[in-house]
C-alpha cells in the first residue's frame, strides 16, 4: 500500500527535473558519498521514450519523431559535455544518443568497476545531464503566459 500511495503523489517528474537529478546522483557516485542511481535508471528510460519506446536497434527512425526542440537540447547537452561534436542531422544525433544511454546503463550496472576504469567519462556523463537540464528547461514555454500570442485570439 505505501508503494501505491507514493506513486499517486509522488509529482510527474519533467526532463529537466530528471535530468539535474541524475546529474546529482553521479555527483554523489563521484564523491564517494552514495552508489544509488535509481534517477539515472529513470532518465535512460525517459531518453528512449523519446524515440516513441522504440528499441536502441530501431531507435534511428523513433528519434524523426522528436520535437525539434528536445533534440536541440539533446545535441547541445552532448556537445557541451564533450561527448560528441554537434549533429547536423537526426541520424548523427541518434547515433550518438544511443552511445549515451549505452553508456549509462554500463554505469548503471556496474558503477564500482566503471569508476575505476571510467571516471573521465563518468564526468562527461554528468556534464550531460546537467547542460540536458539546462536545455531542456530553456525550452518549455513560461507558465504565467496564459493569453494566447496568435494575433486573432487576443
């Protein structure tokens, strides 16, 4: 019963929000301080939902279905954080997102071993998530905008 009662009111967590968490949680992995990285398990999920809950293999034509401005931020957090060059096409980004979440979930599965032989790019891993958290919270539209801005609806 208490799983279920978190569930109900535990608040619907956006990208921005799951992103910065899991930048947190890798922080914390980094310091030593905690190995707990249920929020990165959450954000590899969230990622290949993006693609329409298509599988990494069929995942090229799921990221067409992107909205443009997830995969702005999406190529910008993998730039910035030195995980790739900027993609100047869907199938580069889709490419190079699959990497990413590969990579998360070697993390994942194995953080002791991958803090050993990995901390560079254990690094560049929460670089991502915390420019994916800037990013992808650039992009929503303000809250407090509730008059329409088409010209005939004001």
């Amino acid at each position: 019963m208490a799983n279920l009662a978190r569930e109900l009111w535990e608040p619907e967590l956006d990208l921005s929000s799951l992103a910065c968490d899991a930048a947190i949680e890798l922080d914390n992995l980094i310091g030593g301080k905690s190995q707990d990285l249920e929020t990165v398990k959450k954000l590899i999920v969230v990622i290949e939902n993006l693609g329409q809950g298509l599988s990494n293999s069929a995942m090229h034509g799921g990221l067409a279905q992107l909205s443009p401005t997830t995969a702005v931020a999406l190529n910008s957090a993998g730039a910035e954080s030195d995980l790739f060059i900027i993609q100047t096409d869907l199938s580069g980004l889709s490419n190079k997102t699959i990497e990413i979440i590969q990579s998360l979930e070697e993390l994942v599965q194995d953080p002791q071993n991958a803090m050993k032989e990995k901390l560079e790019k254990v690094g560049k891993l929460k670089s991502f998530c915390l420019s994916l958290s800037k990013h992808a919270l650039a992009s929503k539209p303000p809250l407090y905008e509730t008059e329409s801005q088409h010209p005939y609806r004001r």
